[in-house]
C-alpha cells in the first residue's frame, strides 16, 4: 500500500480464539452474518478465500438499491492473515481500488484482529469505510460473544 496515500488502520479486541475469528472472515456463511453496517443485509456471496480468487459480495441497505462489493485474495494465511482488493460497483467517482489487509493475533484468550486499507482518494471515502468497518466489527463482537455463551 502506497505510504503516501489515505490508509485506514483500526484495531479491534474480540473474545474468542484466533482460529474461530478467521473461520467468520473466511467462511461465505459467517461472513454474511456479520458483514456491512447495521440494517444492511447480504442477499448473496460468493467468498472463497485463496490467493488469485476472486470474490462478490452483494449488500442491500436498508433503503435504496443494492450493490456489490467485488475484489480478488492476495493473501490467505489461515489462520494469521488475509488480504483482499476491494472495489464497489457500481462505483462512486471518488471510489478507487483499495486493499483491506487483516492480521489476526493471539492475545490471552483474546483475538487481536489489525485491520489497514488503502489508499484512499479522499477523505470522504475513508471515513465511509471506517464507519463501515466498525459497524461490522460491532457486530462480529456480538456474534463471537454470543457463540462463547
């Protein structure tokens, strides 16, 4: 990722093993539960992580159209890393194509999970992405809580 471009870096804690973690950002299924702002939902996927894949996600707001979210893998390491582009389409003008890298880390009985992505064409977009991120990452913490139970 370029150093002098817009990157998004957020960190978040969640409860549960590493490999359980990676397992909802790798398998189609879990990801769906979790995926997209709060109100969105994921009327279909295709996401099967390996390097030179491709993947779509279609994601229906609340309102409004839906839209895709599509990319190609460019590192599976289960259960540590995962790196994907990411492109909406149809896309804004201000969009361009970003990588979302995610380590995830042993912590205790915690999951430390880094997540950079970028670069980004303005800050508008980048603040788009980390209310996303966060949302969703709001609730995976939900999901991963709630099956520790």
């Amino acid at each position: 990722m370029p150093a002098d471009g817009l990157s998004l870096e957020l960190t978040r804690l969640f409860s549960a093993p590493r490999a359980r973690v990676f397992e909802f950002f790798a398998e189609a299924a879990l990801l769906a539960e979790w995926w997209g702002p709060r109100g969105f939902s994921i009327p279909s996927i295709d996401f099967v992580p390996r390097v030179g894949g491709t993947y779509r996600i279609e994601m229906q707001p609340p309102e409004g159209d839906a839209f895709e979210l599509r990319g190609t893998f460019r590192e599976v390491d289960i259960p540590s890393r995962l790196a994907f582009t990411f492109e909406w389409e149809p896309g804004d003008p201000d969009d361009e194509e970003t990588v979302a890298q995610l380590a995830l880390e042993v912590t205790d009985d915690s999951t430390r999970v880094q997540l950079r992505q970028g670069p980004f064409k303005t800050e508008a977009r980048r603040a788009l992405h980390r209310d996303g991120w966060t949302e969703s990452f709001d609730k995976l913490a939900e999901l991963v809580t709630e099956q520790r139970r």
